[in-house]
C-alpha cells in the first residue's frame, strides 16, 4: 500500500482531482452553470471528497503510527475533516470552507512543500524585520501628527490615522496625493515623506525578500544534504545485505566440506 501511493501515476491522480474538484467548486458561484449542471458539480464534488477520503484511510493504513508524525498529514486530515461538516443547520456556514480542498495541492506538490517550508523556517527573522518596521512606523506617524496635522487632519490628524496613511504610503497607494497636499502647506515635507519611504519599502521590505531567499536557500541544503545522507544509507544496507549473504554461502560451503570429509574418515577408522 505504501508504495502504491508513492507512485507517481497516484501522486499525479490525486493532484487532478484537487484541481478538477477546485474548479467545480468554483463553478459553484455561477448561477448561469448552476442553473445548468449544478447536479453535475455536485457529483464532482461528492467524488472528490469520496476520494480524499479513501486517500486518506489508505495513508492511515500504510503509515500507521509515522502518519501522524507528519505535519503535512495534520494538515489534509484537517481540510478533509472541514469538508466532512454538515451542510445544513447553524454550520452551513462552513460550506464555504469546501474551497481549502484546494489547498491540498501544498502538501500533494512537493515544490510548493519546500516553498512554504522555506517560508517558516524564515519566521524567526521575519518577526525581526517586522518589529523593526513597526517601530519606524510609529516613530514616523507621531512626527506626522505632530508635524502635518493641522495641514492634513484627514490623513495625520490622529495617531492611528497617521498610522494607516503611513501605511499606505508604503504600499506605494496614492502616497502623491497625500505628499501634494502636505506640500501646498510645506515645501520641505518631501524630505520627510522621499526618507521614509526609502527607509520603509526600498530598505525593511527588501529585508523580507533576503530572509525568504536565505532561507530557501538552506531549505535547499538541507534537502540536498539530505539526500546524500539517504543515498549513503541505502549503499551502507546494501552493503551489510551483500556481506550477510557471502558469509551465509561461506558457511553453507564450510557444511558441505564437512560432510564430504565425513565418510572419508569413518573409511579410513
């Protein structure tokens, strides 16, 4: 059963029927095609949640206790399990959640595995670089306030205010509307508004993107060390199995000898 569903004809199959069943899901919203083949889509949808479910048992069965010592397993077991809500009373809600059946296609595409593994092992370092990017924003909102509030109130007439424009500022939404007007008022506010934009999305967001890369990196690494490590494992077993058979057939070979000499020294007493 295991190395059944390590085939890659299973592995392949059952990715076609994440997507088949994401896109019949997403059918779904379509009065025109529900109108139409809504029983069809909700056939797709009974066979693909038929599906994960046997898939599932049968990673159960073949896994047995390592099954639950992967994370990825948690995690398809727990968008099975959502799917497996009833679909009337007060958690019909949850039948919107049917749709993170798709998300199955993280832990079923090895590639996107390695990606979002990347992605928290570089937590840790993204937590600092979101710390850091917070304290410039405050520090830079309470000079706002202080500074453009008067000129601007409804985008620095508050703290939290001043935070959100900052904010948009950042993501690069409309910040020349907001700089124009502050600089009607203040010719010299460009320099607050040219530094921290440099500061905030040329300088703590690219932070992000080093992190991330850095730590594909070493997610690469380690996997390719990894895999030295299975390739050495497999040669030393094969190894030991070669060395256990030639002394199984030196010791048959030692039998026979001693049962050929046998006779020749009872013939010769």
């Amino acid at each position: 059963m295991r190395s059944l569903l390590e085939t890659r004809l299973v592995q392949r199959a059952v990715i076609a029927v994440i997507v088949v069943n994401a896109v019949a899901i997403g059918c779904e919203t379509s009065s025109y095609l529900m109108d139409r083949i809504g029983t069809f889509l909700h056939v797709i949808d009974r066979a693909a949640l038929a599906v994960f479910i046997v898939e599932l048992a049968a990673r159960l069965y073949a896994y047995r206790g390592a099954f639950f010592r992967d994370p990825w397993n948690w995690f398809d077991a727990a968008i099975v399990g959502v799917a497996l809500i009833p679909s009337s009373g007060p958690a019909s809600v949850l039948r919107a959640l049917r749709i993170l059946r798709a998300l199955r296609l993280v832990s079923a595409v090895p590639s996107m595995r390695k990606v979002v593994a990347a992605l928290l092992a570089a937590i840790p370092g993204m937590a600092s670089i979101i710390g850091l990017l917070l304290l410039v924003m405050y520090i830079s909102a309470v000079l706002a306030t202080q500074l453009f509030g008067d000129m601007a109130p409804e985008y620095f007439g508050e703290l939290p205010t001043s935070l959100f424009s900052l904010f948009q500022i950042m993501t690069g939404e409309s910040w020349p509307d907001i700089a124009e007007k502050v600089m009607d008022e203040q010719p010299w506010a460009w320099v607050f508004f040219v530094g921290y934009i440099l500061t905030s999305t040329f300088v703590v967001l690219n932070l992000f993107i080093a992190v991330v890369v850095n730590a594909m990196d070493d997610q690469s690494t380690s996997a390719e060390e990894q895999r030295a490590e299975d390739q050495i494992t497999a040669v030393l077993e094969e190894l030991a199995r070669l060395h256990a058979k030639i002394d199984a057939m030196q010791a048959a070979d030692g039998g026979h000898r001693q049962n050929g000499q046998r006779p020749q020294r009872e013939l010769t007493g």
